[in-house]
C-alpha cells in the first residue's frame, strides 16, 4: 500500500477542506479547494480555499483577520477531502457568522430520531 498523497478532484475540479483547529482539534469550519488554492495553501503556509458561490479564489482571513496559519494537511483515505490543522489569527473564529465554529448551530433528536419537522 502506498502512502503517496494524490487528491480525487470531483467533477467541478474541487475537493472537501475541513479546518480544525491545531491545538485544540476543533473542527471550525468546512469549505473547498481547487488545485490552485491548495497550492497556494502549501506554498505560502496560509489556508487558501475556492469560494463556489463567488466564483474566486479566497484566503481565509483576508478581509476579516481570521487568517489559518496551516500546521499540517493530510488527505483522507479516499482522496477526496482534506484536513488542514491550523492555527487561527484574530479571536480564533472561523466563522462568516462571528461564530467561533462554523458547527455552531445542533439539530435536535426527538425519541431517539432527528426532529425532521424542524428542517
């Protein structure tokens, strides 16, 4: 078996980016990357990521301050996400809602079930 990284594009060039925070392995936030941001990310040591709704590429922090100093990326065991271990600037939030996380919002159970009534 092979350890060589090699990311699966999806169909739109993009793959899964998932944010944690380093230190304390809190998942902050979800985005995408391209091959250009993802490069970008590794060359420069800054989280980089492709904004699908703005059509453009996006480092993290650039107008806000909460910029992601990338402590480590590691590729999952399908290719097709990413995991980037990084230190936030800022107040530590990754959030475009002033949220620390962007996992800040918790769906309910009702008996064991999801609250489906609610989404």
């Amino acid at each position: 078996m092979s350890d060589a990284a090699q990311p699966r594009w999806n169909s739109d060039g993009l793959i899964t980016a998932v944010a944690q925070h380093a230190d304390t392995r809190e998942v902050l936030m979800l985005a995408w990357m391209n091959a250009q941001s993802l490069r970008l990310t590794l060359e420069t040591g800054e989280a980089h990521y492709w904004s699908r709704s703005r059509n453009e590429l996006w480092r993290k922090g650039a107008t806000s301050g909460q910029l992601q100093a990338v402590e480590e990326i590691r590729l999952d065991c399908d290719g097709d996400a990413v995991l980037l271990r990084v230190r936030p600037a800022g107040d530590g939030g990754a959030c475009h809602l002033g949220q620390r996380s962007c996992f800040h919002r918790r769906l309910e159970l009702r008996g064991g079930e999801f609250d489906a009534s609610r989404i």
